[in-house]
C-alpha cells in the first residue's frame, strides 16, 4: 500500500520518479536547500539518464549559456512536461560564465543544464554538488542504451576557439570541444523540499493526479427502446494530467431504483462509449454513471445520466403467408393481395403495411397500403411487366415484424375484345323491320393482342337469351357472319329482340357485343299455287270458300279468287264476307284462254286491331269438284308466295328450333328433338318432327300468338281455342258432304 512522505525526507542520491510528455523517468535527489524561494527551501534533482538527442551547444560562434542551442534546447524539453508538473518546478537564480570578462552572473530559468564547478568542484560558475564525488555518479546512459557525453552550460573562458565543457560518456571526467560538436542533454530542475512524494516499496514517485470528469453521460436511444436490441451508453472524455488520455480506463455501472444501488455495466479503455443491452421486461428505467481511473487511481467524480425511460415490447410476428390473385395478372388491370394474421404478445398489433416493387425495381419506401385489413387491391399499370409484393405487420410502437414476400408475377399485356356491328350487318342496332326476307348477321370482332383475328375463339351468339349458336373457330379479318333464311326470319316474333355474340381466347378473355332491333310485321299475303280444275266443259263458274282464323276488330280480311289464273291477266274476284260461310258464290269471270287453273288470294291487315290476328285454315271447292284445302299439312299453302306473301310472321313457330339442313328427306336425322325443323335441299321443304314422325312444316301462318288449350292468358285464350278447334270439326264435316254432292251440283 502506498504513503506519501516529503520531498525533503529522501535521502540524496535516491530517485524519484516524475512524469514527462511521454513516459515516466527517474530523478536522482542531488541536494536539498539548492536554494530557497519564498521560504521554502527547493530541492535539486536531475535525470538518471541523458537524452539521447546529441545536439550543438551553439551552431556558431563564441557563446554565453543563454544564448546556446544547449539553452534552448532544455526550454523545449521544460514546455514539454505536463501542465501540472511544470507547475511544481520554480524559476531558478543560476550562475553562468560570462564568455568575454571570464566573471559571473545569474540568469532565472526553471528547467537548465549543471555547471562544471557544479560537478567538478572547480570554482567559478556555482556551487559544487557533493553527491557529484567521482565519476562514476556523474556518468548517465541513454534511455535503454550506453554511457553517453552531455554538455554542462559552461562555455571555456581562454583562447580563441568557440569550447564548451561537456562529461566524457565513457569516463565520466571533465572534457571540452567545439560548441558546435553534439552531445546529449540531462536536465536538472528544483522542486519544493515540502512537495508530497508517494513511496511504496521504497519506490519514490511524484504523486499521481486523479483523472478529472466533466461533460455529460447519454444513451444512444431516448427513451430505450428494449426490442431494438443493442444501444451505446455514451460521454464525454476525462481528462489527466499525468496520463495519456487514451490510457484511461472509464467505469460504468447501471441502477435500476434511481440510484440506490449501483451495478457494473461495462468498463472500457480509451472509448468514450460501451455498447448495452437490457432483457425483455428487465427494468422500465435504468441510470448510467461513468468514471475514469488511470494506472494509479480513479477520479473522485461520477458523471450521472438521470433515470431513462425503458420501453419493454414485442414486435408482431412476421405475417404466416402472402396471397395474389387473380390470376394471370392483367396490365391496366387489378390484383387482390391476401395474408395471414400476425400475433403480438401485448396485443397492442396497430396493423400492415404492403409494399410492392414493379419490374424488378426497388421495394417501394411508402407503403401501398397501412391499414388493419388484411387485403388489399392494387391497380396494375399499363407499362408493368413483373410485380412482386411484400407485407409487415405493425404495433402501437410503430415497430415492425420481418417481411413475407409473395413470388414475382409475371404480368400479362392488356386483352381487349371489342365486339360491335359491322356496318355491312343486314341487321342494325336500333332499326324496325316490317318485311320477311333473309338476312345477314354481321359483327365486326377485334383484339389488341391478335389483330388478324387468326387465333382460336369461342364464339357465343344468342338470340333474346337463348342459344343459337356455338363453335370454336378463327374470325378471319374480324368479321363474324350469321345468315338467317327467310324461314328463320319469319319464326321471329313482332317485338323488340336482340342479338348477343359472345368471343372469349383460349385464356378466358372475352368481349361482347349486341344488336337490339324491332320487327313489326303487320300484313299477311296468302296465294295458292294454281290448281288445275277437272270439269266436263266449260269453265268454273261456282266455288266455295271458308276461312279458319281471328280477326279481331280493326282488322282488315280480303279473299280474292280467280278462275283464269295461267291466263295473261287474271281476273280477280273479292269474296265478301257473307259469301265465306262455306257456301257457293258465283265467280264472275267467263273468259278463259288457257283452262280451268283457279288460285287463291289472302290477304290480312292487321289495321287498328290490337288483339291477336291470325289465319289458320283456308278451304272450299271450285266448279263442285274440285276441293282445296290450305292448311298446315298442305304446303301448297306456302308455295310460290309473291313479295307481299313473303311478309308472314309465323308466331306460333317461335316454339320450334330450326337446326339446319340435309341433301334429301332420307337423310333427316334418326334421334331429333321435338319440334325440330330440318331443310330438305333437294326439294327445298322444310320438316318438324312431332315425337312420331317427320311432318311437313306447313303454312299455319299467324299475326299473333296462337290461342292454347285450356290456357288462361287473353291473348292465347283456352276459349277461342275451343272455338277453333270447334270450327276445324265443322269444316270437316262440310268437306265431306260437299265431295259427295259435288257432281249432283255442279250446273255444268
């Protein structure tokens, strides 16, 4: 254990040690009372060993001490000493050689180089020193090496050469030279006799200075956020007097109940900072304070942080998984982003946040989304190629779980499908249609991706709702075509309708398109074929007629029957209405140039008439022989009709489908649909198979909907089609009386 004893009390010829700029060197006690200042004796000391920095008494000339390099030289070592040890050394009165007069005089310096009366006991500049008794105590070594010469700050006083007097390395005597030859420097200083050395062991030393702290002690993070892992407790840097700062060892310790007790928290040497981390729920506060401590002893002072807040939390887990879809994804469409839920063991989850990065981008800085929820929709750019997307989830701290990172997406271009009517359509958007013809369906088909329309689509038309057509095909240059023959045109009911054509890829894209029109028919022509009357001679001068049907109030009913009917200009008789109760009327005309062909004329106006109009039947007899009948199992009915014949709408056939046609009737199909109808191509007839068998599909021919068995619906009332059917047995009945008596009455 140290004491500490005065500067007076050690022997002469002991050491003492004494901090310089850089290292710790010893001093040999030479003489107490070397003089005395302000009463208090000083005690002269000088370095154990030279240094070794070989330097001139002077550059040039004869010189006086004052005015050497010597001199100089030891001023520069005295400036180099620490602050606090230069203060302990006083200004000194020495005796130096004035170079001219050979006399002494004194110069006041505090750091200076030994005379030579001093250490030879010579006489003139000082006192001599006892200790200096041989020379072996006045020889010194260079720090860890040999004897060495050094100067003494007497010049030689006698002859003409510039000499100084310096003590011979090797022998330890009196020698001189040219001041401007080298030799070392050893330095002698006086302390106060009073001044406080530390001895241990026998071992002197100027005492140490404590380190001094001062500034301030921090952390890093404010308040400490425990999640975050590591932090740095921080401050300023202490200084020393005695000891290079960065050899300092600084203390720190932790308190966690505002000072009371104190425990180590890191001890470092030289760094202003240490490095801290505090468990989950170890404290909610904690203090730092920091002291320095040097090779000897630490500082009296601590350098107090005050209590910091300590925030204990969890961040969220990390979300379980990351959904996309729909898939593929669509440029200037959208995507659909899913995930799990996170967990947080306060229970204090705020959110997410989801980010995305396009084209193999950065992640975007600004979430995309920061809400509960957990999905999102996010718009897909025109110009994107990939996507790729990622989600954290967040709590009331703001503190963050890791990243789930869903794949990277390819993006598909754009597909439109436009679908709209071509302008060469025979069937136009918004138009009304009162006449019976074929027509063609025209629409104009496009696609960004496949602008020759050359890939494979499936193509979807209907009509009101119902399937018309399906096939998978190419729309060469865009066009998609439908062609409806009269027959198919007729079957369309009065009304507004329309068509809708559907075109989807290969990969589901679709467009679609429509066509709404109005068909108002409102005039029906029926015309017979001629048919060839057989009687003995003469020409038809008798017929009967009746007609099976609804004309309402409103409408307008013309029966026309010619008897000339392949002569050049045909003769036609109105039949009144009186005259359609299924007896003779006589016919007017008696001229004839190409034989007894009579025809048949229908003609129906729908007029003002709202209620259904329709002709079902239309049969009599000429010239008594010769009986006719028009009717759906007749299809003379519907041959060779005139342009004003064409215009029939045949309501009561929307129930049937019309499927196609085939070469001849042997062809038909084996296992058709009820209410099927075929074309025969050969004879140009068309067939519905009833369930039975294959029936011509003849010319029942109506305005409006056809009445119904036991229906309730006004315009397809049960009641008038009791009527009818009613009417159908009697004309029957007629028939068949008029084929017997049909010779007996005919005049011819």
């Amino acid at each position: 254990m140290a004491s500490y004893v005065n500067l007076a009390d050690i022997a002469v010829g002991n050491t003492i040690t004494v901090q310089e700029a850089n290292n710790r060197a010893a001093y040999i006690v030479l003489r107490h009372g070397y003089t005395t200042i302000g009463g208090i004796p000083q005690t002269l000391i000088v370095r154990k060993n030279v240094i070794h920095d070989t330097g001139q008494w002077a550059s040039f000339g004869r010189n006086s001490y004052e005015n050497s390099s010597l001199d100089s030289r030891m001023s520069s070592f005295f400036n180099s000493l620490p602050g606090w040890v230069k203060d302990y050394i006083p200004s000194i009165s020495l005796q130096i050689r004035d170079i001219g007069s050979g006399s002494n005089r004194t110069i006041s310096r505090r750091a200076f180089a030994l005379s030579r009366a001093e250490l030879f006991d010579v006489g003139g500049d000082g006192e001599h020193i006892a200790y200096f008794n041989s020379n072996s105590r006045r020889m010194a070594s260079a720090d860890g090496g040999g004897f060495q010469s050094w100067w003494t700050r007497s010049p030689v006083n006698s002859g003409v050469f510039s000499l100084a007097y310096y003590v011979d390395g090797g022998t330890g005597a009196e020698n001189d030279r040219t001041q401007i030859s080298l030799a070392d420097l050893r330095p002698a200083f006086c302390f106060p006799a009073n001044l406080t050395i530390e001895t241990s062991n026998n071992n002197y030393a100027l005492p140490n200075v404590s380190p001094m702290v001062s500034g301030i002690v921090a952390v890093s993070k404010n308040p400490i956020k425990q999640w975050e892992g590591t932090f740095s407790i921080l401050w300023t840097a202490a200084t020393d007097q005695d000891t290079p700062v960065n050899s300092l060892t600084y203390i720190a310790q932790k308190s966690y109940d505002n000072g009371a007790t104190w425990i180590d928290a890191a001890m470092v040497q030289g760094a202003t900072s240490a490095t801290q981390v505090l468990g989950y729920n170890e404290t909610t506060q904690v203090r730092y304070r920091v002291t320095a401590r040097d090779g000897y002893c630490q500082s009296l002072y601590w350098l107090d942080s005050g209590n910091i807040q300590v925030l204990n939390n969890i961040p969220p887990t990390t979300p379980g998984d990351i959904n996309v879809g729909p898939l593929p994804l669509v440029q200037s469409g959208a995507a659909t982003i899913s995930w799990s839920a996170s967990t947080d063991a306060n229970n204090n989850l705020s959110g997410y946040r989801l980010y995305n990065r396009v084209n193999g981008g950065a992640w975007g800085t600004t979430p995309i989304y920061d809400s509960g929820e957990r999905s999102y929709t996010d718009a897909l750019g025109d110009n994107w190629i990939t996507v790729q997307y990622r989600v954290c989830a967040y709590d009331s701290y703001s503190e963050t779980s890791g990243f789930r990172e869903s794949a990277t997406f390819t993006i598909k271009p754009l597909v439109e499908i436009a679908v709209e009517q071509h302008t060469n359509s025979g069937i136009k958007n918004g138009s009304t249609y009162t006449a019976d013809t074929a027509r063609t369906l025209m629409f104009a088909v496009s696609n960004t991706v496949d602008p020759v329309m050359s890939a494979r689509y499936t193509v979807v038309l209907k009509f009101d709702g119902a399937l018309i057509e399906q096939k998978t095909m190419a729309i060469p240059s865009g066009v998609y075509t439908y062609e409806l023959t009269k027959f198919q045109w007729q079957c369309i009911l009065n009304g507004q309708h329309i068509y809708t054509l559907t075109v989807t890829d290969t990969e589901g894209n679709s467009g679609q398109g429509s066509i709404t029109f109005t068909k108002n028919i409102t005039q029906i022509v029926v015309k017979s074929n001629p048919f060839e009357v057989q009687i003995n001679s003469g020409i038809v001068k008798n017929a009967l007629m009746n007609i099976l049907g609804a004309f309402p109030p409103g409408s307008v009913l013309l029966v026309e029957f010619t008897n000339n009917a392949k002569d050049d200009i045909s003769v036609w008789q109105e039949i009144l209405p009186g005259q359609l109760d299924g007896s003779y009327f006589p016919v007017n005309n008696t001229v004839i140039d190409n034989g007894n062909w009579c025809q048949v004329r229908v003609t129906l106006n729908r007029g003002t008439a709202t209620a259904a109009c329709w002709i079902a039947q239309i049969s009599g007899m000429a010239g008594l022989s010769q009986t006719f009948i028009l009717s759906e199992d007749n299809k003379q009915l519907r041959q060779d009709l005139d342009d004003l014949a064409d215009q029939v709408e045949v309501n009561r056939l929307a129930a049937f489908t019309y499927k196609g046609s085939v070469a001849d009737f042997a062809s038909l199909p084996a296992s058709p649909g009820i209410n099927d109808v075929w074309e025969t191509l050969d004879t140009g007839d068309e067939w519905y198979w009833n369930g039975a068998s294959w029936k011509p599909f003849g010319p029942t021919v109506v305005t409006d909907t056809v009445p119904t068995e036991n229906s309730t619906n006004p315009i397809t009332s049960g009641a008038v089609y009791d009527a009818t059917q009613t009417l159908q047995a009697q004309i029957d009945e007629l028939k068949t009386v008029l084929g017997s008596l049909a010779e007996a009455l005919n005049p011819q």
